[in-house]
C-alpha cells in the first residue's frame, strides 16, 4: 500500500483539488484508494459527498480517528461519490485536535499505527490531504506516509517556502520516518501563456531537477467549478484539467513497477 501525503505549508496551493482527482484517476484503473481528510476546514470531504456521514447528527468523522483509541480506519471510512475511492472525512470538530490529544503521549505516532491495523489489501492507495501549516496533523501525516507530493501554485513564485516544506520533510525523514519519500512537486494553476507561470516552473525546475514532475495540472474555469459537483471526470471528463489528472495517475502509476521514486541526492535525501 502506497500511502501518500499531499502537503504544502501554503494554501491555495492546490492540495485538496489533487487528492480528489488524483484519487479519482487512480480509481479509474482500477485501484482501491482512501482519502484521509486532515484539513479542519473539511473541503476534500465537501467535495466527496461521503455516503451516510453527517456531522450535524454528530459524527466526528476522523477527529475520532484520533481520540478514540477503539476507533479504526475501517470503522470511519465512507463511500464517495467516486466508485473506487472512500474517505475518512473532517469536520469542524478537527479544530479542536491539538487540545484534545495535548496530554496524548506518542500523539504523533496515531495515524501510522492506525494505518498498520488495515487488512493487508484493503487499499492500493491511500492519500491524505494535508492542512496548510506544520501542526500535529501534517506530522502525523508525514509520520505515517510512505511518500510525499507537493503541489505548487505555479503563478507564486515561493522558493523558500518550498524548500523550507522539503527541508521539514527531510527532518522527518531522519528523526520519525526513515521510509517516507518525496514522489514530487507538482505545478498547478499552470497557464502557458503567461511569462510568470513559465518562469516559476522554470525555477522550479532548475532548483530541483529530479523533482518535478512533468505534468503540470493547467488553469482551468471548470476545476474551479468542480467541488460543487464531484471530482473533474464527472464534471467534465474530456476537458485539459481531467486529461492534465490522467497524465499525473500515470506518472504515479508508473512509479509502482520499479519502486521509484523522485530524490534529490543520494540516500534518499532531499537536496534543498
């Protein structure tokens, strides 16, 4: 099982827009994918309509995950509106984590050990959409993850911002998790035509050469649109942003035959 935390410190960025659809292109071929919405402001769960979940008649939803030590990844993982693809979705009650599990010893390690309790099989795939900071749920997500993404803004140019997130995950890598990976950076919210956009990918690029994947996710009217929806295949499944999700899939999916995945040096560190 590949679990994969979608991670920047800024927001805006297109972290949740890329679980959802990435997830979405995974399940069309055919692998069985979970979303783990980190985000107290739940738009990954929004977007995903999860079937019976309904935090006005209190449900927790993965907050739970968290404080209750006897509930389970299977007890809190709901059907989407994408076949394939399930969730463990967010709720206002997240906002409240940091109090709740601030006498928590380990709390860093729950996820992680929740994720080992999964039945062999049970996903291909899981994603976690990350919150935009450095706080108890991205380590955790970091903690637990096999691998990292980091979509990128690519009309923001914010270097330091990108490698100061690279250099967090290198630290994780040495002091909790020595198995997580970065899989790459992604650039979203890409329009060719304009000189910013291709100058950012252009920096990105020569500043962190094995990193970057080749797809860029373009700017698009109808990804915009899609969250009041379901992910783009159904809203529109023939348009560049769909296509633009399918190139990435494929570059994920590619990275499962030979075990690869996108570093900067060797050793599996992260040049920054």
């Amino acid at each position: 099982m590949r679990a994969i935390a979608v991670a920047n410190k800024k927001g805006g960025s297109g972290k949740t827009t890329t679980t959802v659809n990435l997830a979405a292109a995974l399940a069309e071929h055919g692998r069985k994918v979970l979303i783990i919405d980190l985000d107290e402001q739940y738009n990954a769960s929004t977007w995903c309509d999860p079937v019976g979940f309904n935090s006005a008649n209190g449900d927790r939803g993965v907050f739970d995950l968290f404080a209750e030590r006897s509930k389970q990844v299977e007890d809190l993982s709901y059907a989407t509106n994408t076949e394939g693809v399930s969730i463990i979705p967010s709720s206002h009650w997240l906002a409240g984590i940091d109090k709740a599990l601030s006498q928590e010893p380990g709390s860093e390690q729950i996820l992680k050990l929740k994720l080992k309790r999964l039945a062999p099989g049970r996903f291909d795939y899981v994603l976690f959409d990350c919150p935009p900071n450095i706080g108890l749920m991205t380590v955790n997500a970091l903690n637990a993850a096999t691998e990292v993404i980091v979509p990128m803004e690519a009309s923001v140019l914010n270097m330091n911002g990108l490698a100061q997130l690279l250099g967090y995950v290198e630290m994780v890598r040495e002091r909790l998790n020595p198995e997580v990976r970065l899989s790459g950076i992604l650039g979203c919210r890409f329009d060719g035509r304009t000189n910013r956009c291709n100058d950012v990918m252009r920096r990105v690029r020569e500043r962190f050469p094995e990193l970057v994947f080749k797809t860029v996710i373009r700017e698009d009217t109808k990804l915009g649109e899609a969250p009041g929806h379901a992910p783009i295949f159904t809203y529109d499944p023939k348009g560049r942003a769909a296509e633009d999700y399918r190139q990435l899939a494929r570059e994920v999916l590619n990275q499962e035959g030979n075990g690869e995945t996108l570093e900067g040096a060797t050793n599996g560190r992260v040049t920054v």
